[in-house]
C-alpha cells in the first residue's frame, strides 16, 4: 500500500471516528483537517511514516476514550454507587 493510500485510510478512520467524539463532531473534524492540511507538503518518506504511526496512536487513545465512556456508563447504569472522581 503506497504511503498515500495509509494516510488517506487513515483519515477517513479517524473522520468516522470522531462522530463520537465528546465535544462533537464539528470540533473533531476540524482539528483532524487542521493537522492533515499542516504537514500537507511533506515529501520525506520517514517523516511522513512517523506521522502516520503517531495518528495510529491517536486512533488508539481514541478507542481507549470511547470504551472508557462506554465502561462509565454501564456502571453508572447498574450501580447504586455514585461515581466518585477522587
């Protein structure tokens, strides 16, 4: 897969992501466009790699994000306990 191709995979991932994302989706997508457009004239291979490693990370720590939420709410759900951020 050319390198053109990963980040375009890459962006659409994150795009469809980010519909979920706790301050909307409008903040999410221009963020993500803001920092795709930023290195939009990077040429080096290697560089354009280790950005390409660092959105993978990004697109972990989102899921992380989202499962943290989703984790949240089953137990506000089905405990009694109030949730305590101590």
């Amino acid at each position: 897969m050319s390198q053109r191709e990963r980040v375009l995979n890459l962006y659409k991932t994150l795009l469809y992501m980010g519909r979920d994302y706790p301050q909307g989706f409008d903040f999410f997508r221009a963020n993500l466009k803001r920092a795709f457009l930023k290195n939009k004239f990077e040429s080096d291979p290697k560089k354009i790699d280790k950005m390409i490693e660092r959105g993978q990370y990004v697109m972990k720590e989102i899921e992380a994000l989202y499962m943290l939420k989703k984790y949240r709410t089953m137990k506000r759900r089905y405990y009694d306990e109030p949730f305590n951020a101590a």
